[in-house]
C-alpha cells in the first residue's frame, strides 16, 4: 500500500517499532528524543557556509539541550569530529547517559563537547550560533513560565553575538521561531511577560547573520536526497 512512510510523533521507540515492523522505509522526522532529518540538513547548511572542514567547526546551541534538538547537535557533531558546544542551565542539559556515549563517540572521532551554563564561554569564538523553541511541541503551556525563567539569559541576541568575538559567526534555528510578536502565541507570550521576543531577537533573525532560510530550504533538498537513497534501486 506504501512506498515508505514518514514519523513524526513523540516516542522514539515508536518509530523504531514501526521501522522493524513496516516491511518498507520508515523516515523519523522528529520525535521527543532526536531530530535526524535536520541533521542531515543543518550540516549540509554548515559546509556550504564556511570554508572550514568539519572537524574546524565549531557552534553552540543555547536552550533547552535537553531536547531533540540538543540531543541531534550533540550526537551529529560529535560523530562528525566537530566542535560541540551545548550552553543551557543545568537543569536542561542532556540525559547523563546519552552525554557519556557521546564523550566515548568524541575520544574515536577527535570531536570536542563541552556542556556549560555560561554563555561567554559557550559562545566564544563559535561560527554557528543555534537556537531552537523553548517549550516544544505537545508541551502544556503551563510550563512556560518556568521555562522562560530558566531560558531568558540564554536568548540569542545582539550581546551573545559580539561575546563570540567573530565577525562571521553565522545564526541558525529549524524553525519556528518565536522573534516578534507577529504570531499568536508571540502575542501572548508579551501580554504575559513583556518580553517582545524569546529564543532569539527580531535584530538577529533578521539580521545579515540569520541564514535560517537557506538552512530551511535545505531540509527540501536533503530530505528529497533520503528518499531517493532509501527508496531506489
């Protein structure tokens, strides 16, 4: 009945069900646990916008290191011999296991991963900026306010920017991004706390730096590439 067929849902054990199950190609396009697909997409988004290799490279992704996509940024860069750099709270760093395989992944590969709450450090002379939502999908918004709290000094903004000391440094988010108030939710978020802006400003979103619309374009071309690798001959 299906070629293949695409996952994206909650449990990462689901889609691994699914996958010995299906009897045809079964794409995980974003569970709680990892974001695959953007990985292979915000990598390609990295090569073509530095003229370092990979194992030169080095970003930091600041918020919620918990999440998906904390944990895809961790594992990716470190398999990929890549300088990972995770800047959150304590309380929102990755699960102590998935960093200890990823510690063992980066002795093999050379790559370098560092977990800090402070931003200068973090930052510091980065190429890639990274950032993603505060509160992620199937959240109640009852958490928000805890995580606002916990997240506010991690807000890429202009100051973040100039402590990476590159004048090259480069942002990147997956989208969507909460940078003004033009949403509904934006708008709420500012009734409720005042803040115009969450993960990242409107300043630095728009701003020559933000190549977040090339990153998104690219998540066509790779995952279209997936496809065709799974499903041809």
């Amino acid at each position: 009945m299906y070629d293949g067929i695409e996952y994206r849902g909650f449990g990462q054990e689901l889609v691994e069900i699914l996958a010995e199950y299906a009897g045809v190609p079964v794409w995980n396009g974003l569970t709680d646990q990892f974001h695959p697909t953007q990985m292979i997409c915000d990598i390609l988004t990295m090569m073509e916008h530095s003229p370092k290799h990979l194992n030169e490279i080095a970003y930091c992704y600041l918020g919620d290191a918990r999440n998906n996509m904390g944990n895809s940024l961790m594992v990716t860069g470190c398999k990929l011999g890549m300088d990972v750099r995770l800047c959150a709270p304590k309380a929102l760093w990755p699960e102590d296991q998935l960093v200890e395989t990823c510690r063992e992944i980066a002795a093999q590969t050379g790559a370098r991963l560092t977990l800090t709450e402070s931003v200068a450090e973090g930052v510091k002379g980065v190429d890639y900026l990274y950032t993603d939502v505060w509160v992620s999908m199937g959240e109640p918004k009852e958490v928000w306010d805890e995580r606002i709290g916990l997240l506010k000094p991690y807000q890429i903004n202009m100051d973040v920017v100039k402590k990476t000391g590159n004048p090259n440094v480069k942002f990147m988010h997956c989208l969507p991004a909460f940078h003004n108030r033009e949403t509904k939710v934006g708008e709420d978020i500012y009734e409720k706390t005042g803040l115009e802006s969450l993960e990242v400003t409107e300043e630095v979103f728009e701003s020559e730096m933000s190549i977040v619309f090339a990153q998104a374009e690219n998540r066509m071309h790779t995952i279209k590439a997936i496809m065709v690798a799974t499903l041809g001959d």
